[in-house]
C-alpha cells in the first residue's frame, strides 16, 4: 500500500463481537490478520460455489457437447458417443418413458 501511502493497521479490537467473529489479533501483523479474516473466508466461498456448481450430474451434462455436429466430426467414434450419452440416457429415460436403449438410438440418428 506504499503506492497510495496508506498504513495498513490492524482495527481496534473489542471484547465482545456482535456482528461477525472476533479473531485473535494480538501477536500477529496485519498482513495476517486480514488474510485470516477477508482472504481465507472469500476463497472458501469460491471453493463450495464450484462445488455446487459442477456436481456429478452437471458433469454428466457436459460430456454431451459431443452432440455438436462439429464436435461429432472430431471424436469421428460412434462408441465414445453412445459412452457420452449412457449417463444422460439414464437419468432422463424414465422423464421421457423410454428404456435406454431407445433414447440413444434417437440421439445416434
């Protein structure tokens, strides 16, 4: 912060915290101090939105983008698409009121 010339200090301290949590701030700098107070908490947020965002279902989901005719052209291999869509097939099958086999016979033509 030598750019802007501003001291980075540690906020004063209260003995009882109301609002949010009192962290022990006695004998460390204020580097750490806010690394354990802002730092650490925002990447643990980022961390359990990543982990509600890309669960084993939506997962599945992305291994279909194999039906873009343009990805299809790449993989080149009926075996790797019928692979790709198994999971899908599955999930959704019993939504649609096919068997399995029948939705990806419709998906393949």
């Amino acid at each position: 912060m030598e750019e802007m010339d501003v001291e980075v200090r540690l906020p004063r301290r209260t003995k009882k915290q109301v609002n949010r949590s009192n962290y022990d701030c006695e004998n460390i700098d204020s580097a750490t101090y806010f690394k354990r107070t802002t730092y650490i908490p925002v990447l643990e947020d980022i961390v359990q939105d990543m982990e509600k965002r890309f669960t084993e279902e939506v997962m599945k989901c992305f291994s279909l983008n194999i039906l873009i005719p343009a990805q299809f052209q790449e993989a080149g291999d009926v075996t790797k698409l019928s692979e790709s869509q198994s999971p899908i097939c599955e999930i959704y099958s019993s939504l649609m009121k096919k068997t399995k086999q029948s939705m990806q016979l419709q998906l393949l033509n």
